[in-house]
C-alpha cells in the first residue's frame, strides 16, 4: 500500500533517520517515533548526544534506535550514514527527518563570511545532503517520506537574522519543490516552520551579546510549546499529507501577514526594526 493511500501513516513503525537527534526537536522525533514503533538511527555531530538520545529510547520505548555520529555538511558522511543506517535498521529507510540546525545572528555588516558559511554547511547544506542521498533509495523503493525542519525564519525576514533566515527560506523553497517533483513518485515531503520553541540552538549558537537575555527570556516564557508537541504534530501532519506544519500561533500570524500583503509586511518591519533595536539594547 502506497504512501499516498487514506490509510497510509509513515509516522507508524518507520524506519527512520534523524539527524541533529542529540538534543531538541531532534530528540523529541526520534523518541515520539519509537514511541509509534518505529526503529530509529539517530545522527548527530555529538556521539555522545546521539547516544543520551538512544539510551532514552531504550530505557522509555520499546522500539530500538542506534547512534551514529554525522557532520551532516560533509557530503561524504551523510552518503556514508545513508548506506550504515540500512545496514544497522537491517532494512531500507523510510523516513529521514532532515532537523540538524544552527543559530546565528547579527547585522549583516558585522557577519563574517565565515559565519554565513558555517550556518549554510549546517542548516543549508545538511538539508541538501540528506535529501540528495535518500530520495533516489526512496525513488527505487516506491515510497518514502522528508521532514525537513526549516524555521517561521524562512518567511519572517526578521532583521539582524540574515544568514540564518537565508538558510531557512532555502530549506522551505527545497521542500515545497520537492513535494511537487516527488508527489508521482509516492514520496511525502512535509517542512516544519517554528518560532521559538525551547532547544539548545541559542544556546550553541552565534548570537550577539545583547540577544542573550532576551533569547534566554523568550524561550523560557513566550514559546507557545514545547520540542515534543512539536514533533508529535509534525508527524501527524505527514501522515495526513499535509506540505506544511506551522505549529504556534504567532507562527501562523506572521504566515498570514507575509502572504495577505508582502509589500506592507516588509513596510512594518522596516519601520518596527528601530523600536525593537533600542528595546533589546
């Protein structure tokens, strides 16, 4: 039975790969898919993390899980977890959950290009990879499924936020492309677009001095959820053929505002940037 059937649900007993499972969303799939029966490879550039994330799902679930260490930017190791994490799950993968992200921010004048491209060899390129190693097994297969975790960054455009939105917005225009190239082919594509939802990637990533605060302050009181309602929503969404999951409401706020009005959402922004600017300072 294909993908593509009413029936269908990838989310239940999937063989699935999650990359960045150490910590946050990554961790929150791969324990919400073990907890649906499914086997899991968790990769992550932290073995260690990987393998918290193995030792939760052995200790909670029943469903099995391996950990691998991936630097998902290096196309050499996503091939090479591709062609492990069949051998591991002794069966063809499923689902891949392309989640592994960075932050980072600041004015664009004051972002060194080193910066923009280690946020890109993460966030962009990591997506890229996974895609690009799992969607011709899933092609020869005849059925598979993609999550890939952008960000409400992609189409927010939030100022001082420009190498992280770029990647963001990338990751978006991939997964609506793809869901219309992969659709003949039986393969679900689902992108999963946040505002702040409490994980480590403030924490770890890049950020100017004065957004620790606030980031801090934001996570903590002003989420709207948290990582495993996200997952569990994300999933459920895939297995209802939905493209997009927008899972808070000032996610969807913004989502409507940028599409209803392009032109007047960029204007308020513009003109709100200042305020918030000397707020934060």
């Amino acid at each position: 039975m294909g993908f593509f059937s009413k029936k269908a649900k990838p989310s239940q007993n999937a063989y699935a790969v999650v990359t960045g499972a150490g910590s946050g969303i990554g961790r929150s799939f791969a324990l919400e898919l073990a907890k649906r029966g499914g086997t899991i490879v968790c990769a992550d550039i932290n073995l260690d993390a990987a393998q918290e994330t193995v030792n939760l799902i052995e200790s909670q679930t029943s469903g099995k899980a391996f950990a691998v260490q991936c630097d998902v930017g290096l196309k050499e190791q996503v091939k090479a977890l591709a062609e492990q994490a069949e051998k591991l799950m002794n069966h063809p993968v499923s689902l891949v959950i392309n989640n592994a992200g960075v932050g980072l921010g600041g004015k664009f004048d004051e972002v060194s290009l080193e910066d923009w491209q280690w946020c890109m060899h993460v966030n962009l390129w990591g997506v890229i990879h996974g895609c690009h190693y799992f969607v011709p097994k899933f092609k020869q297969q005849g059925r598979g499924a993609i999550i890939n975790v952008a960000s409400a960054a992609g189409y927010t455009a939030a100022p001082e936020m420009t190498a992280y939105n770029v990647t963001k917005s990338s990751v978006l225009a991939l997964s609506e492309t793809l869901s219309a190239e992969l659709r003949k082919d039986n393969i679900r594509v689902n992108v999963l677009c946040p505002t702040l939802v409490p994980t480590n990637i403030m924490k770890n990533g890049r950020l100017p001095g004065h957004y620790a605060g606030l980031a801090d302050d934001l996570l903590m009181n002003h989420a709207f959820t948290t990582s495993d309602q996200v997952a569990i929503k994300t999933l459920n969404n895939l297995d209802a053929n939905k493209l997009y999951t927008i899972p808070q409401p000032d996610a969807k706020l913004f989502w409507i505002m940028k599409r209803a009005s392009p032109a007047l959402y960029a204007k308020m922004l513009g003109i709100g940037y200042p305020l918030f600017n000397k707020y934060v300072k």
